[in-house]
C-alpha cells in the first residue's frame, strides 16, 4: 500500500531520517526488561530498528490506515500490533504484568498525557525512551531554579533519573513540525518507592505549581496546614526554588500534619 498521510488532528509528524530512527532505538540500554512497546508508530521507520534487538517488541497505534501499513510491511509483528488508544487501553490485556520499556516518537499532542501514564504504572516500566517537542523534553529534565521547572519536572524525578539525549531539527520530518524536537530517556531509580504517601506528594506539588508564582505559605493554604507548619522556612520559597528531594521532606512533613 502506498505510505500514509500524517493526520493533524493525530498530532502526525512521520520521521524520515533513518539515522536518527537508529539513534533512538539505540537509547533503550535492554536492562531489566525483555519487551519494549513502540507507541504511535506510523510507519515504522522507529519499529524497524526496534525489531533488529534482542527484544520482544509491541506497538500500539490509534490510526488504522498505520496499522494496516504495519501489518502489510512488518511481518514479524503479526500479533504484536495492538490497535488502540495508549491513553485509554489497559495495557495488560497484551503484556501481562512483565516489565516493559516504551519507546516512540510521541504524538506533540498528548506527549505529557504519556508520560503521566507512564507514572502510574511505573512498578511495570523500568525505562522509558523517546522524542517530543524540545520544550517538553527540556522541561521534563529540568532541575530547580529553571523557569521550566515543573509539576512533570518533579513527579518524573521522584521515580525516574531523567536525561536529556538530542535535539532534533524540523526538516527531518514530514510534514516538518513549526518546533524543533527533543530525544530524552528516563531510567527507574533503584529504589523508586518513596518515603511518603505518593498520592499526597503528586496533590502538593501540583497544588504548589497551580499558583508557581506565590510562596508555598500561599499556594498551599487549601491544604488547611497548621500555623506552627506554616512557619518552617521552606513555606518562604516558590515552588520552582525547591528540589524534588525537598517535596518529598515537605509530603513527609504535611502527612505528620495530619492532612
């Protein structure tokens, strides 16, 4: 069949540099896991290098002119290519409950949804690799002090170590994007359960970002916390001036508040 037409509201930009397809299947280090799900692969120029490695590789596409162009071009994925939305499918259903790596050129459109999916079953997905628009990759990577620093900056540090790969330019993909493109990788910490409740540190720091421009004694007065915690230094500071390490000691701190 002849090649598929990006679709704009799929957020489609194809990849046609083989070299840098390479480079990003060349990402996953293949420790811990023996299978890797492609998410969004188009026509494949990703799943062809992915299929070169000792790895048992999945894809999940929601566009069904993609699918049928995987399964009339890439043989050996038969069974493995699961028709459906990332966002919405229980991923079980194909993987089990194994560990698995994902991978892919994400979708601009629903980059950040993927990752906070990936947060929830982090117990099932050791590594995670893939491009996204520069800005968000940058912002996933970032440390404290950066403007860019963020509730996704925060919530993916506290279980993955994060790097920030390559940039990618514009003209290599069709039809080329107006941005340019970030590859970034992020690792699941050895010891990635946390010292406090989960659920309370994701409602701090997204409450503290809702309103990043004020000090926590600010942003946090929904959480109704006592005066005498209101009082600990760390209350001076805006969101962006605190350390993943730090959120984690201020969840500690609000769960002995008693909230």
């Amino acid at each position: 069949m002849d090649k598929v037409k990006a679709k704009k509201h799929l957020g489609q930009h194809f990849l046609n540099d083989e070299s840098i397809a390479q480079r990003i299947a060349d990402s996953l280090t293949l420790n811990g896991y023996k299978k890797v799900l492609e998410i969004g692969p188009g026509m494949g120029v990703l799943t062809k290098y992915l299929l070169d490695k000792p790895i048992e590789t999945y894809v999940i596409e929601i566009d069904t002119e993609s699918v049928d162009y995987l399964r009339t071009h890439y043989l050996k994925l038969s069974d493995k290519i699961i028709s459906q939305d990332f966002l919405k499918y229980d991923i079980s259903k194909d993987l089990g409950n194994e560990p698995f790596a994902i991978i892919g050129n994400f979708p601009y459109n629903i980059s950040t949804q993927i990752v906070f999916k990936t947060l929830e079953l982090r117990d099932q997905i050791p590594e995670f690799s893939g491009m996204f628009q520069k800005e968000v990759a940058e912002r996933i990577c970032s440390k404290k002090g950066s403007k860019v620093y963020g509730i996704l900056s925060v919530l993916a540090q506290a279980f993955y170590d994060v790097e920030y790969l390559f940039t990618v330019d514009e003209h290599v993909f069709t039809p080329p994007p107006k941005v340019k493109s970030g590859v970034m990788r992020m690792i699941r910490k050895e010891n990635y359960q946390l010292p406090c409740s989960e659920k309370l540190l994701f409602t701090v720091v997204k409450t503290a970002f809702n309103q990043r421009r004020k000090t926590l004694r600010n942003s946090l007065k929904s959480l109704n916390l006592s005066d005498s915690l209101r009082n600990d230094s760390i209350f001076d500071l805006r969101p962006e001036q605190i350390s993943v390490e730090q959120f984690i000691e201020l969840t500690q701190k609000i769960a002995a508040d008693g909230v």
